[in-house]
C-alpha cells in the first residue's frame, strides 16, 4: 500500500495498492480528495475492501467543511484480479456505520 499526501487545507489523497508475488501488480489505485481511506473487512468474509468516501460535492451548494462526503467501497474482484467500486453490495455495513 503506498499512500501519498499533497498537503494544504483542502487536498488531497492517493492510494495504490500492490499484489506482490511472481509479478508485481497494481489492485488499487484511487485519487480520493480531501478524504483518507482504509482497509477493512465490513462483511466478515475474509477478504479486505478498500472504503473512502466521495468528495465529489466539495463546495457544491454550501461551505467545504459542510460537503457532504459519502463513503465508498471498492472489493477485490477475483477474475479482473483488482479492487473495483461495490458500495451497493455493502449498504447495510454503512447504515450500521451512520446510525452508531
């Protein structure tokens, strides 16, 4: 896992995260603004997702402390053998998360 940060008040986030083996490949890479990310197992299976959330709205309609900034979930996809976007899958996890 290599993760880099640009600095400043307002920015800004990158991880990449590499299988290492035989080859060297990349699973992860995601810019993620304002917003930190972490490796965890939200569904107890096992297997880690990457969550972050999502600074899309960043200045949208009212004061950048106030965006609103939904989180993300990326799984590892066996067969493309990289993390792709899965937050539907874990909505549960997440109402759980909003509601403690």
């Amino acid at each position: 896992m290599v993760s880099t940060w640009s600095g400043g008040a307002h920015c800004c986030y990158s991880f990449a995260a590499y299988s290492v083996g035989p080859e060297l490949r990349r699973i992860l890479t995601v810019d993620t603004g304002k917003c930190g990310g972490e490796f965890s197992d939200l569904n107890a299976d096992g297997v880690l997702e990457f969550s972050t959330c999502d600074d899309t709205w960043a200045y949208a309609y009212c004061a950048f402390a106030y965006s609103p900034s939904p989180r993300v979930v990326s799984a590892y996809d066996v067969s493309r053998r990289e993390y792709r976007v899965a937050t539907p899958r874990f909505a549960r996890n997440l109402r759980e998360q909003v509601s403690s």
